[in-house]
C-alpha cells in the first residue's frame, strides 16, 4: 500500500468510525470494582495529609488499579497483578501501625480486596478473548495501553496467534485490519486510535467500574472547525452492579487515581543560582533512574520509536520534555561534558587557548553576577543591546562555548570589556569542533538505535545502547515517567546525570 493510499484509507475509516461510532464494552467485574471502592475511600482519607506517610500505600493500592484495568490476561500469562496486590497487602499491613481506627479499618478492607481480587483470573480478559475470536486472528488487534500491558498480554495471545500491539506500532507497521479492541478505558490511549484509526471498528474492553469512558480528543479538536468526533457505545457484559457502596461519583477526579509520583516541595526558600549552581527539575525515568534537568539548558538528545530507522534521533528543546518521552542519556558523565572533552581534542594544539580564553570572559561574567546579581547584570545587559539576556546564568556553563548570537556575544564581551578578538573566534570556533563532534556522536546513536529493537524499548521503557565512541560507550534510552513541578537550585555537576533511583516503583 502507497503513503497515498494509506492516507485514504484512515480517512475513510475515520469516517465510518463518525457514522458508527465506537463500542465500549463495559465488563462486570466485582472484584476489581471492591479494589476501586477500597482505593478511592483511602484516597479520600489521605488527600489532606501532605507528610507522605500514605505514599506507599497509596502508590500500590494505585498501581493495582492500573494493572487490572490495562493487563488483563490469565494470571498464568505474567505476574503483574499478583505482584502488585502483593505490595498493596504488604504496604497497608505497614502503614495501619502509624494509623487510627478508622483508617485502619480502610487498609484491612484494602488488602482485603486485593487478595480477594487475585483469587480468579481477570473476567475482562475473557470478555476480550471471546471477542477477538469471534473476530478471528487475521481480522483484528489487541491494542495495548503501555509497554508492560503489551508484554503481558503477547505472552497470552502471541502463541494463539493473535496480534497485540501498542497504538505507537499499529501506525509504524502501517497495519491496517477490520477490528481494533483496546484493552483498558478510552482515555489511557491516543486520540489518533479513533481519529485517524487503521482499523474499521474500535472497541474498548474494560472494567464497568472505571468511571470516565470519554473517548480521547485531539488537543487541537476543541478550537478547530470541524474537528473529528466520535460518539461510544456502551455495551454492559455481565454483572454492572457494584457490589459495595462506593464513595460518591464526584469524591474523587480519575486523575488522582493514577499512578503518579508524590512530589514533596523544597524547604529552601526560592532564590537566584549561585556560582556553579543551576535551577532544575527532578526526572524520575524508567528502568529506576531520575535525573535533575536544568531550566537554562538549550537541548537535550531524545529518541522517538515511532520513525523509521535513519530518522529516530532527534534534539529537543528542554522546554518541550515531558512524560512519555525517551531521552537518550550517557550513563555516567553527562554528554556535554563528552562532547565538550571531544571537542577539544578536535581543537588540536589550539585547546590550550580556548580553555584559558573560555575562562577569561566567563569568570568575568561569573564576578559580575556576584558582584551586581543577576537582576541588575539583566537590566544592563538590556541596555546595552544583549536581546538573550535572560541566558545570562547559562552563558557561565563550561560545557557551553558562547551564545547563539553573534551580535549578543560581541556586546557581551564589549560589556564585560574583554577584548572582543580573539575570544569570539576562539568560542567559536569550539562551538564549530562541538557541533562537530556531536554530529559524529548523533550518527552513531542514529545508527545504533536503528539497528536497537523499539518494541523491547516500548516494552520495558528503557533500552542500552553500546556505541564506539569513546566516552559514549553506555548510552541508555528511558522513558519520561513523571517531572517534578518544583524548581530547585543544585550543583551544576549533578545536572543532567544518571543515577539509580527507586521513586518510580510505582510508575512502570
């Protein structure tokens, strides 16, 4: 099939899917409807308590949620559930010490639940099986709603001969089928699933408990002019009755009962960075790392799966990280300071006087922020004809060689009154050799990744590259789980590097 006519294809089924509209299948499932109830009550009781003492219960009790919604297949098929009503046992047996009567009354009902829940395998995942073989093999496709869903759910159907695959690898694959049916509500998929579908007919297969079953929208959709809208069906199987009185339908936003990480604001009062400090946002990533990401930074190196090999390495504004996204990460030093020792080594025998023209003009700039502070260094910076003056504490990074502009680097060393030749050449010409060398690096990560397997990547969230360059031997691709919304000032050394961290448990 030609990108033409492929293009035709989901146009006329975008189509038919406005005419007909989507089915949601809304499965009975008592047990898992008990968890929902336990969960939200607990979720009440600890939305006002700001200590964390209720994190790990509620991280697992969230996480249980999730599974049971999005992985449905027999318990022989992956361990997911299990492990995760595990931990909930385990986490409220923990936390019902520190607590009163009443909350522990809601933890015994909790671990009582998730017990209760793994007992027998999911019903949703008969429902689903029981579809798709009405629809045959060769007709349809399980459509999974994360990496470890997918897993999960190919170990069970694969060998029957059944696709599974994520919405990303649907598009990729440019698989075009009769029927699509979407394990898990509407909303933990993409809006192209029913917008731009590769599938004639969409079904959602899922718990009746889960709440929210609006179909997901292009962000675009609510300001354009006639925008795709597509209507859902519900379709009740089985026993819809909750079987315990849960708390109202408004007590709680579905967002709260996702996992999510539990960011703790910083004690420290907010304030300027200092010498060789930054302002940063903590990244918790995939695979158990975080990462401080510095606001001033210019860009960073992510992968996208969904493009052909060739074209999957890309750079993206700092600006425009954000949850779901794979960055690729040095595992060790950070790579602008690679790429930074790499340009260098390019510079041949004229690296002794870029380093110690580097030093010059940026020391003076770095005593002229501690002298004045970087509010009145902005206000002259301004007058003096600098228009990036709000760079002005990034200029003073060792790994960055100059500004952008050229005319912003003159004024600046005009301003600071370092003579403007030859250190404008000098910086420039290793921001030349810094290019140089990334561009060599970015060709081996391109061609590294090309060859990498995305499915394992979308799978498990994290993937290792091992590449030729020195220095950039142990690259690791790791998914965006979650960024903190509080700014804090760190060590410039410790911004954008790797390190071990388990916050995230509860997040993959």
């Amino acid at each position: 099939m030609s990108r033409l006519d492929a293009v035709a294809s989901r146009y006329a089924r975008s189509a038919d899917l406005v005419r007909n509209g989507v089915e949601l299948d809304l499965v009975g499932d008592p047990p898992g409807a008990r968890v929902n109830a336990a969960v939200v009550r607990l979720l009440l009781l600890a939305r006002d308590d700001a200590s964390g003492l209720w994190d790990g219960a509620l991280g697992a009790a969230k996480a249980l949620r999730w599974r049971l919604l999005t992985q449905p297949q027999p318990f022989e098929f992956g361990s997911a559930v299990r492990t995760a009503a595990a931990d909930v046992v385990a986490e409220a047996g923990r936390l019902r010490a520190a607590v009163g009567p009443p909350a522990q009354h809601a933890l015994d009902e909790l671990a009582a639940a998730a017990e209760a829940v793994v007992a027998a395998d999911p019903i949703a995942g008969g429902v689903l099986l029981e579809s798709i073989q009405e629809a045959t093999a060769g007709a349809c496709v399980v459509i999974a709603a994360s990496g470890a869903a997918m897993a999960g759910l190919e170990s069970w159907l694969g060998p029957v001969g059944f696709r599974v695959r994520s919405a990303s690898q649907l598009i990729r694959e440019q698989l075009f089928v009769e029927s699509a049916y979407a394990a898990g509500p509407p909303r933990f998929f993409p809006a192209s699933l029913v917008t731009a579908p590769m599938t004639e007919t969409v079904n959602f297969v899922f718990p009746a408990w889960f709440g929210d079953r609006s179909l997901p929208r292009s962000v675009l959709a609510a300001r354009a002019e006639g925008a795709v809208a597509v209507t859902g069906t519900d379709f009740p199987i089985g026993d819809v009755t909750d079987p315990v009185a849960a708390p109202t339908e408004d007590a709680v936003d579905e967002t709260e009962l996702l996992p999510q990480a539990s960011w703790i604001p910083p004690d420290a009062a907010p304030r300027e960075p200092g010498a060789d400090e930054v302002a940063a946002r903590r990244l918790l990533l995939s695979g158990g790392y975080s990462m401080w990401l510095d606001d001033d930074g210019e860009w960073i190196r992510a992968v996208d799966p969904s493009q052909p090999g060739g074209g999957r390495v890309i750079n993206i504004d700092v600006e425009a990280v954000r949850p779901g996204i794979y960055l690729l990460l040095r595992d060790g030093q950070t790579e602008r300071r690679a790429l930074y020792d790499a340009a260098l080594q390019l510079m041949g025998p004229q690296a002794g006087a870029v380093v110690a023209s580097q030093s010059d003009w940026k020391g003076a700039l770095q005593a002229k922020l501690d002298q004045l502070g970087r509010a009145a260094v902005v206000q002259e910076l301004a007058a003096a004809g600098v228009r990036t003056f709000d760079r002005v504490a990034a200029w003073t990074e060792p790994m960055l060689a100059r500004p952008r502009s050229n005319q912003d680097f003159e004024r600046l060393l005009q301003w600071l009154g370092v003579n403007v030749h030859p250190a404008y050449e000098l910086a420039t010409a290793l921001r030349r050799k810094r290019a140089q060398a990334s561009t060599k690096i970015g060709d081996q990560l391109e061609e590294a990744v090309a060859a990498a397997d995305m499915s394992l990547l979308e799978r498990d969230g994290h993937l290792r590259l091992e590449l030729k360059a020195e220095g950039f031997r142990g690259v690791i691709a790791t998914r965006v789980l979650s960024i903190s919304p509080h700014v804090e000032i760190i060590s410039r050394h410790d911004a954008r590097v790797l390190r071990p961290d388990r916050s995230a448990k509860w997040l993959e």
